[in-house]
C-alpha cells in the first residue's frame, strides 16, 4: 500500500511524490537531457551568469500558468528558494540553498536575479536543471504563503484544485491502492502553442508489489510498466508475453547501467563512521563480486566510483585510475579489515564483535521501505 497518500506537497514530511508525479505535474525552469546532453528551457528560456560566477540572472517563459490559471512568474521562483532558507534544515535542499544563495531579487514578473555569497558556477546546472529527479521544485506562491509548516503541509484537496501544478498531469484520485493521474487539456504548453499534450491521457500508479506478483502482472497485461525485476524472472516474463520489451528490447542484459550505483553511504559527522579506518574496514568486509551474483543474478557491473561509467564520464573515469590502484575501492580483504579495525582503537570480544571502549558498534540503516 502507499503510505504518502494526501502528500502531494513533495517537501512534505515522508513524501514519496517525487518518485511518482514529479516528472508529469511539476516542471523545472530547464531541463537536461543526460542521453542527448542537452539543455531543453522550460519554465524559463534563459540564464546568464556575471563575470565572476556570483550572481545569476534568470528569464522565465511568458505565458506559463499554474493548474489554477494563476501565473506562474518570477515571484514564485523567489518565494521557493526563501521558503527553502526559512524552513532549513527540514526541507529538500534547504541547506544548500541557506549556504549558497544570499539573496533573491525579483525584477519583474519575468526577469529575478539570484546573488551567491561566493562564485557558484555548477548551481544553475545543479538545481535549476531538471534531470532524473533531482532540481528544486517551484511552488505557487498564492498558495504556500499562508501555510504555517511547509514539511507537515499535504498539498492535496481536489476541492480546493490542490495540487496546484504546471505540468501537463495532475492527481485526480488517491488512495491507498492506486494513483490516478490525468492529463490536464488546459496545460499552458499546449494553449501558447509551445508544445503538444502527451498522447497519454491517464497514468494509474499501484504499489510496488512481490517479484512474483509483478511479473505474472506483466505477463497477464494487467500493467503497462514494471520495476526492479530479477534477470531470470524478466527472461520468463518476456518468453511468456510477446509485447514485452525491456531497456535492450527481448534480449539479455535486459537491463541499463543504473544512474545511481548501488551505494552504502556513511555520515562522517559523528560516531564511529567518523574514523576513516571503519569506513575502510565496512569496505573491506563487503563482497561485492557475491552480491553481484546473488542479488542481481549477474546482471551488473562493478564500479569503483560511486558515480555510473557513462560514456561522457570516461575522461574522469581515466583519471582516477592511478588514485584507484593505490586505493582499490572494490577490495574484499577481511584481513585487512581487521586491521583498519584495530588501527582504529578497536579489539574483539569474547563473541568476536568488535569494541572500543567495552561497546559495540550499533548504526541505524536508512533506506527505501518496501
């Protein structure tokens, strides 16, 4: 079941809306096509650093309207950034934008200048750039000025017409079981002639369900699009159901080099995960090549960075290699680990766990929930 129903505002406390709606309902003011490496001007048609990288000017797209009819202008671009700033820590990139935009000045309804406290010359690429999903997301300055708390604002009241979008779909029906979303015919692209409606009219989104479930889904036509299947149930699925394509058609790997290798991060702040020595040890202790095997049934690739081994990458990839021979990233040495343990101040117990200072090693994992 979903467990964010009503949480249409996606800096909402324990939103997942990013990962479902973001892509149809909420526009960025440029997108980024990784595949073409090119930047598309959406809400916005251009910007333009000064000299010294300290200020930037952004001209947004005339004509741009919220769901409600409302005008989407330079003043919600302003208003997000300082809800963002107001709000921090507790909001999506709020952080960043404390520590890296000192200001916001609105011009006009089209024009506003964003002033960084030093020379900020990835940010326009980094957060103004919509790619996969990561950018800030725009919201309607006529509604969020009078909400109290942004991250406990859900965002969703088809009475009220909420959510309040640009993007070309909007959730019409929410529950538990599913996600309807529509396609708005009175989306502002389409009426200013600047781009047509998707040939999709309704997207119906249901919880991920068991591997079993998904794939006899599949087979039985009974959904369009799956996530996160095993090789060998995608080889049975795919010899069951003749209109089944994957990322490489009908034929193995089935798959693509995911965007986001599969990581394990640490939080150097405090604790334990401080000391390089422990972190190296984890490392160390990891099988990746068993992993590999059984968890992705071999249907992967190894990666020494925690970035992809895309094709525009590889002149960076290059230039790592000597600092990775001298580190070897993917290392699987238990004895090695043992003694970055023991480097760090720590010895076993009579249970062979390791302590520093008579206790255990204790973490909490965060991940995605199932």
């Amino acid at each position: 079941q979903f467990t964010d129903v009503g949480l249409a505002n996606g800096y909402a406390t324990g939103s997942k809306n990013g990962h479902r709606a973001v892509v149809g309902s909420f526009e960025p003011l440029f997108y980024y096509s990784a595949f073409a490496d090119e930047v598309i001007p959406w809400l916005a048609t251009g910007a333009e650093y000064n000299d010294d990288f300290t200020q930037l000017t952004v001209t947004i797209r005339e004509g741009v309207e919220w769901s409600d009819g409302m005008p989407f202008t330079a003043n919600d671009v302003a208003f997000t950034f300082q809800m963002l700033k107001d709000n921090e820590p507790f909001l999506r990139d709020s952080t960043i934008i404390r520590d890296w935009v000192e200001s916001v000045e609105v011009v006009d309804d089209l024009n506003l200048v964003i002033n960084f406290f030093e020379p900020r010359p990835r940010f326009l690429f980094d957060k103004l750039y919509g790619k996969f999903d990561t950018g800030i997301w725009w919201v309607p300055q006529h509604v969020f000025q009078d909400v109290e708390e942004v991250q406990g604002f859900g965002f969703y009241d088809l009475e009220k017409g909420w959510p309040v979008v640009t993007g070309p779909f909007n959730v019409v029906a929410w529950t538990p079981q599913q996600q309807i979303i529509d396609r708005r015919d009175d989306w502002w692209a389409s009426k200013t002639g600047f781009a047509e409606l998707p040939e999709i009219e309704r997207i119906i989104v249901i919880p991920v369900a068991g591997e079993e479930r998904m794939s006899q889904m599949m087979i039985n036509n009974e959904i369009d699009s799956s996530l996160d299947l095993r090789a060998t149930t995608i080889s049975q699925v795919v010899a069951q159901n003749p209109a089944v394509i994957t990322h490489t058609e009908r034929e193995a790997p089935y798959g693509y080099i995911d965007w986001w290798p599969t990581s394990f991060w640490f939080n150097h702040a405090d604790g334990p995960f401080s000391d390089a020595n422990v972190r190296w040890a984890v490392s160390l202790t990891v099988d990746r090549e068993q992993m590999l095997d059984v968890a992705l049934e071999g249907s992967g690739i190894l990666t020494q960075l925690p970035f992809p081994y895309y094709a525009p990458l590889t002149p960076y990839i290059e230039a790592t290699a000597p600092l990775l021979e001298q580190y070897n990233t993917n290392e699987h040495n238990l004895d090695k680990a043992a003694e970055r343990m023991t480097a760090a101040g720590y010895e076993k117990d009579g249970e062979g766990f390791w302590v520093k200072d008579g206790e255990r090693i204790t973490f909490e994992i965060i991940t995605f929930p199932q």
